[in-house]
C-alpha cells in the first residue's frame, strides 16, 4: 500500500512541473455516478461475495495551473455474500458509507478523451445488515484510475480499502456537470 501511495504522490508532484498547462475546463463540477462492486475476496465465515451496488457523488475543483484536481466524495456501497451450512442458506448485506477528499491528475485534460488516475483518503463506516452490527469508522484510501469521454462521461475502476469484510472494487459509470471546455 506504501508504493501505491508513493506513485500517486510521484505523479501529482509532477504535474506542479508543467509549466504550459493552463485552465481548459471550467472550475467546478459535480459528478453523479453508479456501478458494481464486489469484495475483494470470499471469507469463510460469510461464503462467497456477489455483486453489489455503488453510488456516488463528488464535487470537484479543476486547478488553473496544472491538470490536477481536488474533490470531495461521499458514496454508499451495499454487497451481498451467501453461505450455506447444514441446508440452511445464509445471506449477508454488507453497506458502507465513505466520506474521501480525492484528487487526480488528468492526462490530456480538456481533449475528447481523458485518462485519469487518483485516489481518495478518508472515513469509511460499515455494518452487516443480517445482524445489524455496526462495524465503526475506519480510516479509508482509494487508489483508483479511469478515463473521461466527451468531457463529461466518466468511466473509473476504484479499489476501496477501508476494512477486511468490506474492501471492495468498484467500477462506475458517472457524469460530470460543468467541467467541460472553458
């Protein structure tokens, strides 16, 4: 997790040397998106995981001198695992909520096509619907990468890591309002 952390930092400090970039979209944007997660492995007390859901909102600031930018995302993510044990199927309902200040860097920002990469740092809290334990916060980090199509459309792989029964990857489909070509 070190050198992951370690190569976005590498990355965003290399965008400060970019001493041509200037402002091709606009400040602000909000960005709605939703997609599928799954855990990252089946645990043997709660079997196998099954696809999920994972909605999100993020308010972004695109900065003028560089292709960097800085958000705030808030997100709810709900997966389900199953086990059977004795012809008794059990099912279990992970939820979380995550609250990350993000930031990425936007490679050929402003263009029709627009890879990005980033991650997120913040607060995660979970709980397991079948009991209704609540599992606490937990600290949260995000690395994640994408691309965004047609200055608005934003497809992004996202690996959640926050707590064992809840790490979970998730791959959305988002729109950006504003944003866009200045």
């Amino acid at each position: 997790m070190k050198r992951i952390i370690s190569v976005c930092i590498v990355v965003l400090l290399m965008t400060t040397v970019d001493v041509a970039a200037q402002r091709t979209v606009r400040a602000l944007e909000l960005e709605l998106s939703v997609g599928l997660a799954t855990a990252a492995k089946d645990m043997p007390l709660y079997g196998k995981s099954r696809q999920g859901v994972d909605a999100a909102i993020e308010l972004r600031y695109n900065f003028a001198a560089a292709p960097v930018d800085l958000g705030l995302n808030v997100s709810l993510c709900s997966m389900y695992r199953g086990t059977s044990m004795a012809n008794v199927t059990y099912s279990y309902k992970f939820i979380s909520e995550n609250l990350l200040v993000t930031t990425d860097y936007n490679f050929f920002q402003g263009r029709m096509v627009s890879p990005f990469v980033g991650f997120g740092m913040g607060v995660a809290w979970s709980e397991v619907n079948a009991d209704n334990t609540p599992h606490g916060a937990h600290f949260a980090f995000m690395p994640r990468v994408g691309v965004e199509l047609s200055r608005h459309i934003r497809v992004t792989v996202a690996y959640k890591i926050f707590e064992k029964a809840n790490n979970h990857l998730a791959i959305s489909l988002g729109y950006a309002f504003g944003g866009g070509r200045k």
